[in-house]
C-alpha cells in the first residue's frame, strides 16, 4: 500500500487546528453511536425521522439517491460519503437505474447536543457530499474500511472497544475532509480561522487552558499581534470576540462536567476559571437559562443520553449495534 506524499505545512496546520476540532466535537457528544450494514435491492425507499443527533451514509456497492429535507436530490456512487451533521430527516431510495438495483451501505448515528453546537460544527451544510475521489482523504476511507470489517466479522474480540472508537473518528474524519476540501483562499470563517497561525495559537490556548484569567491582550501576546489587530481578525474569522468565545467554550466545559461527572460545584467553577462559586452560577444561568444545580439535576436540561439508532435501516445482526 502506498501512502500520498503530506507535506509539512500542511502537517503543521493539522497540530494547529485538530486539538480545537476534537474538542469541539468531544464537547458535542451524547452516549455512544450506533452504526449497521445492510444490502437493499430495488425497488427500496427509506424514510429517517429528524433526530437529535447526525448521520452518515457510505455507500459500498451499487448507487443511491439522498433525499434531503431541503433542496434537490443528491446521487451517491460508490465511495461516496454523505454526513448530515444536524439530521434534520431526509430519505434514501434506489436511483431506478439498472447499475443499482442492489446496493450496500454503512451507515451510523450520533448523538450530539444541537444545542451547544460549536461554532466551526453550524459552519457545515446540512448535507455533507465527499465524493469518492484515489488518493483524497486515506485517512477517511481508512476507517470506512476498518469499519465495515468490524461490521462484518460482528463477534471479533474487543468489538465493544473498536467499533465506538472508529466510529468516533469516522466522525473527525468526516469533519475534517470537509475543511480540508474548502479552498485555502478563504477569508473569514472556521477554516480560515483554523488556518491562521495567529487566530490557531490562540484558540490552542483557550482551549488548553480555559481556567487561566485570559485578557485580550495576553491572548494577543500569545498569537504575537497587536491588541488591536489580534481583535479584528480573530472577530473577523471566528465570528465573536475573543473573551466572547472564550466565555462560550468555558460555560460549555461546565455544562458538559456538571452533566458527566459528580464534581463538587467549586471545581466545575474552578475549571471553568472562575474563583467564586456564585460568579460562576450567575454566569452560567446567563448562558444556559438555569442555575447549575438543576442543570446537574434535570436530565432534560441537559440533553438526551443515548445516540438513537438509525429508524428503518435494519441491522444485519443484533451484534453489530456498537451499543450492545
């Protein structure tokens, strides 16, 4: 197997912009996701329910149509990679043409909170189309391969393991591809933002050390620019002020570590950078509508528990349901 040749900008882009992806994503996630393979033959037409989460559809053999909630149909051939970051409901259904009267598909759910949707994640369309193109996104058709054997071989050792981890970078993958294929000469927007080694320093920085008492100028010394400038461009590509954001990301920590884990008030605050208890909770009201402690109390304040599985797309084996 040969491997493309990556050059080392674009490898120093990927250290400067994955950590803030994955994050991200990470701060997005809802229990675990689900994913099947099945085969169809025409005549075949499936309907998916809007859902509180994301899909995503790879087609390995034969083609079909995606029918999205808005907007005309989409053809899918082989290898193409369809990913609906906010499932908004849509249909599958054979193309009616000879060439696809039998077609298989991999397919998947997440669960992610729509509603602390991380502002790189609302960038996206609301259908993803990576076609199949040699040598385009390895990394990606890596783990559909990867996938789709763990799928076949349902009672492998360690599938409980495997399969959650590679459908938890299918969905980095997914995500990058897309950013790697908007061309570079962007001006403004997430993929500029995660380009510009300035406005990257400091995001890195935010997100490795959100408790730390960040000021505009610190954050400017840390991306090396002029207060003034820092501002501008940083507000010019991601969309917000920088303590804006900042504040954002640091109230989406504390919402995911009150919904996730059992630590004491004080150190959900101190995580989030903030010294007292009560600046903390009258932030966070100010960003979520509730105090902390029903937040941490109501599960419907928080979001859903469990990716549900794709409605109507039957499952080969019980087995091969990563949430098994």
């Amino acid at each position: 197997m040969s491997y493309p040749i990556v050059s080392w900008q674009r490898l120093r882009r990927y250290a400067r912009c994955v950590d803030v992806l994955s994050d991200a994503i990470a701060a997005m996630r809802l229990g675990r996701p689900h994913s099947s393979r099945t085969a169809l033959d025409a005549p075949w037409d499936l309907r998916f329910d809007p859902q509180q989460g994301a899909g995503f559809h790879v087609v390995l053999q034969g083609s079909c149509l995606l029918l999205p909630a808005d907007g005309a149909p989409i053809v899918l051939n082989v290898g193409d990679v369809a990913f609906l970051p906010r499932e908004l409901g849509h249909g599958l259904a054979d193309t009616g043409r000879d060439g696809s009267a039998h077609a298989e598909l991999l397919c998947g759910a997440y669960g992610l909170d729509q509603s602390r949707a991380h502002p790189l994640f609302e960038e996206l369309p609301d259908v993803v189309h990576l076609r199949a193109r040699v040598g385009r996104h390895p990394s990606l058709q890596g783990a559909i391969e990867l996938l789709g054997r763990e799928l076949d071989r349902g009672t492998l050792l360690g599938g409980d393991a495997a399969l959650p981890a590679l459908l938890d970078l299918l969905l980095l993958y997914m995500v990058r591809a897309w950013y790697d294929d908007r061309p570079d000469g962007a001006a403004s927007g997430w993929g500029a933002a995660l380009r510009d080694p300035a406005v990257a320093a400091a995001l890195r920085a935010i997100h490795e050390e959100p408790q730390r008492p960040w000021t505009v100028r610190s954050l400017a010394e840390h991306a090396g620019l002029s207060r003034a400038a820092f501002a501008r461009r940083f507000t010019g590509m991601a969309g917000s002020p920088p303590l804006a954001y900042l504040t954002w990301w640091r109230m989406t920590i504390a919402g995911r570590l009150l919904r996730d884990t059992d630590l004491p008030l004080r150190a959900v605050a101190a995580r989030a950078g903030y010294v007292s208890e009560f600046a903390f909770a009258r932030a966070f009201k100010r960003e979520f509508g509730v105090a902390p402690g029903r937040f941490r109390r109501d599960p419907l304040e928080s979001g859903g528990a469990q990716a549900p599985p794709l409605p109507g797309l039957p499952l080969l084996a019980a087995e091969e349901e990563t949430g098994r």
